[in-house]
C-alpha cells in the first residue's frame, strides 16, 4: 500500500506493509483532529467574536454529555493504537523458530557479519529472499542500531549483550543498511548494504565464497584452545557443567532460578562466569571478559549450540556436508 507513496521507503519484508499501515492509521488520526481543531478555533473565533464594547458573554456550566464524549472517544482510539501497536510489536520481536541464524557485531564505524557457515563480510549481507533471517548482534563499543528501511525493522546493538532483529525479505534487491544510534563522529559513514537474493543464487553465493571452517568449528578450536574442556567434560564428570545438551535446555541456578540456555545466557556465562552459577557447582571459572572479542564470542556460542543439538552424535558441523569432523572430538574424553 504505502510502497506507492513517494512518502514511504520501498517496503520488502513481509511486516513492511503492517507497518505501514500502523503509520498510516497514526498519520490519519493525527490529521484528522488537527483539521477538526483547527477549524473549530476558527469557526469559535468568528461565530463568537466580540461584537460591541458592552457584551458580555454567557455564563457556561459544563454538560455531562460533552465530558462523557470526549473521554470515551479518544480512549477507545488509544486503546486500538495500543492493541494494534504491542501486536506488531509482539510479531517484529519473536523470530520464527525455523529463521536463519547471522550474527552482527557492531563497532566504530563498521558492521561486521558472519553466516554459520563461516562467510564473513563487512557492511554488506547477503541474505535469502522468502525466509526468516534471524540476526544476533551486538556491539564491540559503543551502542549502534541496526536499521533496513525497506524492512521496517531496527533494533539497538548494545554492548555487553546480544539483541535481535528478524525480518523476512520478499524481493530480490539490494537495500539500504544504515546505523540509527549517533555513535561518534563517523556515524553518518557506518552505512552499507543488504543484499536479498532468490535462495538459488544466495546458495551459490554461499559456495562462492567458501570459508577455511564454519562458525562452529572456528568455535570449537577457541574452546579447545582456551583449555575449556579441562573442566567442562563432556560427560558431566568434570568440575564444570556438561556443555553437550545445553543449549535451549532449561537451566537450575544455584539461587534458585531457572532459566532457558539462550545465546545471552552463553556469553554471559563466559564473561561474567559468576553472574548464574548452575545449582550444584562451585564459582570457580575465571571470567574471560577481555580475552575474547565478540566475533570470538559468537563462534564459541555456535560452537555450544552445535554441542546442544540433542543428535549431536551424527550431525555434522554446519555446512561440511557429512564430512568427518576436522577437529578434535572432545566427547568421550
Ligand atoms: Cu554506529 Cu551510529
């Protein structure tokens, strides 16, 4: 709809047009009552203008119906802005569970992307046009947003956490990437490009650009070595935790809580190993904040999710197509 409008981007992701008819509705209610106001302050100025020195106006008591009126009509807008607001907003914040995984780390003044499959690109992604693109990101400095017009989507990039974006792309073509967070004085520069393309040609993309290893491997050879596996033992024998299983499980804390074993919870837990100590275990993990950047940080949550797939045993890495593993296998150890 709005896509016809010089007024609005060019929309091409599946929620654009929902957005755009949000603003719409929000554009037309504006309008329309501040025509109605305005006219009226008109009509009021002239219809009850002062018309000799002597004249006094009527005294005016105030009538129940004009107050019931007022109150009720707008609440009832309000009450569709916010119903029609949080739904779109409940449906732009919870990706889909089949969307596909890219991680985003944001810096001073660049985005630096990198697919599952090891490609990595800087202020350019290439992406699937007709499936959920789920993007993990987050920020080596300073706070930066994520923000494809066409799209309609944006979200903050914080550092110190990782916050998501989805979108579904729904026509081949190359758009507009750009920062929306002033974050020093080449803000303006920390633009780039999306590149939607038909699934074919982004599969060819893909093996265009082959990677020396997948996220999850580069993952795994940061966690053997860092010496991780000296503690976390695959088996659950070690003084730390069992990483094999974990991921999208449910999580007993030693303070009672529980919580699911999201991407966040991962990389908190090697930064901030002291933050959520399972129940049952010591405090005795040295933080590694400082040791690794957050582009290690993302291979070694996509190194732990790999170790959480429940068929662990058979799966291959991402994209090595059922070769044998080039690493070494820590289960059994
Ligand atoms: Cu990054 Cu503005």
């Amino acid at each position: 709809m709005g896509s016809n409008l010089p007024l609005f981007p060019e929309a091409a992701s599946t929620i654009a047009p929902d957005v755009d008819h949000l603003a719409l509705f929000l554009l037309a209610v504006a309008a329309f009552f501040s025509v109605l106001i305005f006219a009226t302050i008109f009509y009021f100025a002239i219809r009850y203008r002062r018309r000799s020195e002597r004249e006094l106006p009527h005294e005016q008591h105030g009538g129940m119906t004009l107050e019931i009126l007022w109150s009720v009509i707008p609440f009832g807008i309000t009450m569709v802005m916010f119903t029609w607001g949080a739904s779109l907003y409940f449906k732009e914040s919870r990706p889909p569970d089949n969307a596909l995984p890219i991680y985003v780390v944001g810096k001073q003044w660049m985005w630096k992307i990198e697919h599952i499959q090891g490609q990595r690109e800087i202020n350019e992604l290439h992406i699937p046009v007709g499936r959920p693109v789920r993007l993990t990101m987050t920020s080596e400095d300073v706070i930066h947003s994520f923000f494809v017009p066409a799209f309609r989507t944006k979200s903050d990039v914080v550092p110190g956490k990782y916050s998501t974006e989805w979108f579904t792309a729904t026509k081949p073509g190359k758009y507009h990437l750009f920062c929306a967070e002033y974050c020093g004085n080449r803000h303006s520069g920390m633009i780039g490009w999306i590149y939607a393309m038909e699934p074919q040609d982004y599969e060819n993309w893909l093996n265009s650009n082959p990677p020396p290893s997948t996220m999850a491997e580069s993952g795994s050879k940061l966690f053997n070595g860092m010496g991780c596996p000296a503690c976390h033992k695959p088996d659950g024998s070690g003084r730390c935790p069992s990483l094999v299983g974990l991921f999208g499980s449910t999580v007993h804390l030693a303070d009672g809580r529980s919580i699911v074993a999201d991407e966040g919870y991962i990389r908190e837990s090697i930064v901030q190993p002291q933050a959520k100590i399972v129940a049952g275990y010591g405090s005795l993990m040295p933080t590694y904040q400082g040791q690794v950047t957050e582009e290690d940080l993302v291979q070694l949550v996509e190194y732990i999710k790999w170790l959480g797939d429940k068929s662990e045993g058979k799966k291959p890495f991402p994209g090595t197509q059922g070769e044998p593993l080039a690493i070494p296998d820590l289960r059994g150890k």
